[in-house]
C-alpha cells in the first residue's frame, strides 16, 4: 500500500510541475500545442520530456458527466482525472 501512495504522490508532483509549465514552450513562450476541450479534435498532447500525457474525454451518456481533461503517465499507463470540464479549457505544454 505504500508503495501506491508513494507513486500517487509522485504522479501528483508531476502534474503540479506540468501544470506550472501549461501554455509556455520554453523556447519562445508560447505553446508547443494546445487541447482545446470538449470543441477541438480528440487528441493527445505529451509533455516535452514525453513522460507524460495531457488528453481529453469527451461527453459519454451513461459513462460520464460531461468532458473531462485527463492526465495519463507514459511510462506506466496510470490515469488520473485533472477536472470536469463545464464550458472550455485549452491546455497544453
């Protein structure tokens, strides 16, 4: 069980540290690319390093509540939901 805690932990850092960079390339300022949610085409944007994956879930009836932004760790597969999305979002790396 501790183990799981400690790779939760780490999979949360990793998205604080992702979401500390969205929007800004580090080259120029601007985004690499940009998920543009629940309007834009079903994509998946990995970070730079490629460790992880930002990627959006469309509206399902009976599956989910609505669109939703999810966060998915290449080396792993673990998933985790970042948010519900009510109106838009546009993340990106």
């Amino acid at each position: 069980m501790a183990l799981h805690n400690a790779h939760q932990v780490w999979l949360i850092l990793g998205v604080a540290l992702g979401v500390a960079s969205l929007f800004l390339d580090q080259a120029n300022g601007q985004p690499a690319a940009v998920l543009e949610l629940p309007l834009g085409p079903v994509t998946r944007l990995a970070s730079p390093d490629g460790s992880l994956i930002l990627y959006g879930v469309p509206f399902q009836k009976g599956l989910n509540e609505g669109p939703q932004l999810w966060l998915e760790d290449a080396r792993t597969g673990q998933r985790q939901k970042l948010l519900d999305i009510s109106d838009g979002v546009a993340a990106g790396w």
